[in-house]
C-alpha cells in the first residue's frame, strides 16, 4: 500500500479521473442538449408555434454557450497553470 | 561529453521522430471527421496540421516528465538519447510496415529507457517515474476514454431518440467540427512534448543545460511544433487515400463523442504532465462509441490484437533501443558510432519505404488494408 502510494500520485490521477469525465461526457450531454434545441426549434418554428420555438432556441443557445465556455475555460486553465 | 556534430545529429533524429509521429497519428486525429462526412478531408488536414501546432505550445509540464522524470537526467548521454530514438523509430516503422498498431510515445520511452539501461544499467532509470508516470495511465487512459465514450453515446442516444435523424446527424457533424480541432490540439500537446522532452535530455547531456535548472528552450518547442505539424500534414494525404475507399462504420454522434472522449482524456493528461498515447486513448473512445450504441458493433478480436500490440511496444522498443546502444559504442566511441548507425539507419528506412511503395503499385488493394 505505501509502495504503491509511493510511486503512484494519487492527486494526479483523480484529477485525471474527474476532469477528463466531466468534461468528456459534460460536453457530449450539453453539446446533445444543443442539438435537440436547435432541431425542435426549427421543427417548432415551421409548425408556427413561436412560444415553443423560442424555448428550443433559448435552449441551444445556452448549451452552446456552456460547451464553448468549458473548452476556452480548460485550454485557459492548461495555459496557464 | 560535449560534441557539436551528435546534438546536431540527435536533434535532426528527435525532429525526424516527431515528424512520424505527426504523420503515423494523422489517423487518430482525422478519421472520425473524415469518415462521418463531418469534414472534406483536406479541410480535416490543415486544420489537424494547424492545431497541432497550435497545441504544442499550450503546456510544458509532459516535456518534463519526459526529461526529469523517467530516467536520471544526471547520467544521460548522446549516444543513449540518440540510441533511444533509433530504438523507437525502427519499431514504430516495423510496426508500420506489417501494420500493427502501435504507439510513438511508448515506443520513445522505451527506446530511451531501454538505451539507458544497456548504457548505465538499472540504477539509471527512475523506475518508480516509469510506473507511476507511463505505465499505469498507460492502462487506465484507453479504459478511460471507452468509459467516457460509451456513457456520453449511451446519454446522446436517449436525448436525441426522438429526432429526425438527418437533422440531428446534421448537428452532430458540425460538433465534429469543435471536437476535431480540439482532439487536434490535443495531439500537439501532448504529443510535440515529448520529443521537446528528449531534446531537452540531450541538450543537458551536452551540457548546454542545466539538470538543475530545467527549462525548454524556445526554439525547441518551436521546432517540435513544425515538425509535428509537418507530418500530420504530410500523413494525411495517405489517410485520406486509405478512407477515400474504406470508411468506418460509424455515425456522427459516434464521432463527436469518441473525438470529445479522447481530447477531454489527453489534455487533462497533458495537464498533470501524463505522456499518453493518442493512439490508445483513440481506439478506447472509438471503441466505447461503438459499445454504447451496441455491444456486438465492436470487433473484439480485433481489440484484442491491438491490446497484445500495446503491451509489446515498451519492451520491444527498449530492446531494440538498447541493441542500437551496444551497437553504437561497438562501432566507435564519440561521434563516429552515431554516425555510421544514423547512416544505416536511414539506408533501411529508405529501402523499407520503397519496398512497401514497390508493393502498393503492384497490388493496390493493400493501400485500403
């Protein structure tokens, strides 16, 4: 166990470990959510049904804002540390 | 020892490297771009030559795993960096030309390890650095990425269920667009560094550093950036012929999320100064992608040759690296042996390469293998 904890940085590989899956899937699932939006909305919006369409709108829109602000933000932080 | 003809002679090899390494790995950058139909292939190209470049000069903290922390800096010399690359070179072209999957980055270790140790033996080789630092995220990186994959396609696919596929398939091709370009930089990053790491080794073995005071030059990182850029620009085009013919079953939302899956494992890797390989990392995202959608997608048998590939590439490499290295000091001391096996090295490469050249005009068929 001490050999092990000696030769392996445990805080590195967590690290590893929880940023590489937050981001992973984080991106993946928000960037999904993205598409959704985007697709009902023009679906919604040639149904003529403006209120749902702006909702769709407003969500691809923040979806996408929060997959370009992770990427800036984890190239930023790799940048800079 | 310091001699102005072997840096000269181990920096035009360390650059020679990252060239392959940029043209071997093309592949892992632009396939899943490529094959959805996410991007033209020579629009996927210049802009995976472009990030890598970009990428390289993102962090420095790999390059000094690979100069600090695996072998003893204070022990190393010319001849053995200059024994490691050839190490890693030929196995990486052997491994080419019988078109078995195999990483750069661990053939580079285990070539410079494998030297070191014929040179200095065991003492000189920080073991505990080998295993903490290469071997173990070496084993988990690939499950990683297959993991992060499979759960971000399985989530995706239940979003997404109720969609029109054409749009949605639409949409996920632009994403690839993002998730391409940062695999791209990725690459750069961690990739570029390493051979930036085996220069800076070998300016310290010429003492034109300080093992103290390690720093990466500027004109190194520049120079590792070019080369690595150069290859994956000049590698593409035998890719693009290769998929041209031969695409990869896979659809766009596998792409994104394999092409995310692997950039998101490498950059954070590349942060906590991990030299990963792309190559693993890729097939583990590719692969997760393929079992999220649906578990008999995947060619297990296939999967299992390139993990017995993957497990011979460190050994193999350190053997060759450290045959190279008693050949090396057999032939003649100082600058003479790295010169006369420099020579036969490029010789075989040359032939090798004409030979396969010879082979693919007179069966075409083996280009699309």
């Amino acid at each position: 166990m001490t050999l092990a904890a000696t030769i392996i940085d445990a805080h590195a590989l967590l690290q590893l470990l929880y940023a590489s899956v937050i981001a992973g899937v984080g991106i993946c699932v928000v960037y999904a959510c993205a598409v959704v939006g985007v697709t009902r909305s023009n679906e919604r919006r040639r149904a003529h049904d403006h209120r749902a369409a702006t909702l769709y709108g407003a969500l691809a829109s923040v979806a996408l804002a929060i997959c370009v602000v992770a990427i800036v933000a984890g190239i930023t932080i790799m940048a800079t540390k | 020892m310091h001699s102005e003809p072997l840096i000269i002679l181990v920096v035009a090899t360390a650059l020679a490297f990252d060239f392959t390494n940029g043209f071997h790995d093309t592949a892992n950058v632009v396939a899943t771009s490529i094959s959805t139909r996410a991007v033209a292939p020579r629009v996927a190209v210049t802009i995976a030559a472009i990030l890598n470049f970009v990428g390289a000069f993102i962090s420095l903290k790999v390059a000094a795993t690979i100069a600090t922390g695996i072998v003893a800096a204070g022990a190393i010399t010319l001849p053995v960096v200059f024994a490691g690359l050839i190490g890693a070179s030929v196995w990486n072209l052997t491994t080419w030309y019988f078109g078995l999957p195999s990483s750069s980055s661990h053939a580079l270790i285990g070539g410079v390890v494998g030297a070191m140790i014929a040179a200095k033996g065991t003492g000189a080789v920080q073991f505990a650095g080998l295993l903490g630092k290469v071997i173990v995220p070496a084993f988990i990186s690939p499950i990683l990425a297959f993991a992060i994959a499979g759960t971000a396609i399985a989530i995706t696919y239940r979003l997404t269920a109720r969609l029109r596929p054409g749009p949605a398939g639409r949409g996920f091709r632009h994403g690839q667009l993002f998730s391409g370009g940062m695999l791209a930089l990725a690459h750069g990053t961690n990739d570029a560094q390493k051979t930036m790491g085996v220069i800076t080794l070998a300016l310290i073995a010429n003492g034109n550093i300080s093992a103290a005071h390690f720093a990466v030059p500027a004109w190194v990182v520049i120079s590792a950036a070019s080369a690595i850029a150069l290859g994956t620009y000049a590698g593409g085009w035998r890719i693009i012929r290769t998929l041209g013919t031969r695409i990869i079953k896979m659809d766009a939302a596998q792409g994104f999320t394999a092409q995310t899956a692997g950039a998101a494992v490498v950059l954070a890797a590349s942060h906590v100064g991990y030299p990963l390989s792309t190559t693993h990392v890729m097939a583990g995202g590719i692969t997760g992608a393929g079992a999220g959608k649906r578990l008999s997608a995947v060619r297990w048998g296939m999967a299992g040759n390139m993990a017995i590939a993957w497990l011979l590439t460190l050994p193999a490499a350190a053997a060759v690296g450290a045959g190279t290295y008693a050949a090396t000091t057999t032939i003649g001391n100082g600058t003479l042996g790295p010169f006369v096996i420099a020579a036969i090295a490029l010789a075989a490469i040359l032939s090798l390469m004409v030979r396969r050249a010879r082979e693919l005009t007179a069966n075409p068929a083996d280009a699309k293998q």
